[in-house]
C-alpha cells in the first residue's frame, strides 16, 4: 500500500512535471513569436530604405554615365545632335529598360503572392495534420488501455 502511494505520488510529480514543462515551452514560443512580430516593421522599414538607396545609386550612376559622355563630347568638339537612327536607338533602349524592370516587379510580386498563398495552404494543413494526429494517439491509446485491460 505504501509503494502504490510512492507510485502515485511519483505519477502526480509526472503530470505535474509535464504540465510545466509545456507551459514552459509555450512561453518560450510565446516570447519568440512576439518578438518576431515586434521586429518586423524594423525589418520591412529596411529593407524598404536599402531599396530606395539601391534605386538611388542606379539613377544617379545613370546621370553621372550621361553627364560624362557629354562632357567628353563637348571637350573633344564632338556634334551632339545625332542621326535618327542614333536617336531612335536611344529612346528604344529607355523604353526596353523600363519594360524589362515592369515584368521583373511584375513576377516578383506574383512570386510573392504565390509563395504567401502555399504558406497559407501549409497553415491549414499543419492544422489538420494536428488533429489527424491527436485522433491517432486516441485510438492508439484505447487500445493499449484496453489490451492492457486483458
């Protein structure tokens, strides 16, 4: 009698060291996931101003490659009207430079709506594979209770 109360004891000390130890980590998870939610407006906010310096180093490294090829033409007294064609070229290459930079945010942004959309989709079977998994245990445990029974 005495070492079923040990027992009991011992198996009370179990539940209540397990109760505690999920407590503890779902504070854990709780912590983390707060501080992610908290980071994440410092997040976007730099990588919104690494992009906006990126778009600025590219327009001003475009001015500056403009500029000089017009000092060299004006130093070395080259004519700077040009042909038709030298013209057409350049307004083609300006009008190609834009396109291609609409397609590539085009398919980013769709890239990203994609990728949310199968983490979305992830989500919600990550919670029926919960309960398929807790059915499981279910019945696993009913029958080892109840072989256990025999």
């Amino acid at each position: 009698m005495y070492e079923m109360s040990i027992q009991n004891k011992n198996t009370e000390q179990s539940k209540s060291s397990a109760q505690d130890m999920y407590s503890v980590f779902q504070n854990s998870i709780n912590r983390y996931f707060s501080e992610i939610k908290g980071n994440t407006a410092d997040y976007l906010q730099a990588v919104t101003n690494l992009q906006q310096e990126i778009i600025q180093a590219r327009e001003n490294n475009a001015k500056n490659a403009i500029s000089l090829q017009k000092t060299i033409s004006d130093q070395l007294g080259i004519n700077s009207i040009n042909s038709d064609g030298a013209l057409k070229l350049a307004k083609s290459l300006g009008e190609q430079t834009t396109k291609s930079w609409n397609l590539q945010n085009q398919l980013m942004i769709k890239s990203l709506e994609t990728l949310s959309k199968n983490i979305e989709a992830f989500n919600k079977n990550s919670a029926s594979f919960e309960e398929i998994n807790k059915n499981l245990i279910n019945s696993w445990a009913d029958i080892i209770k109840h072989t256990a029974k025999k």
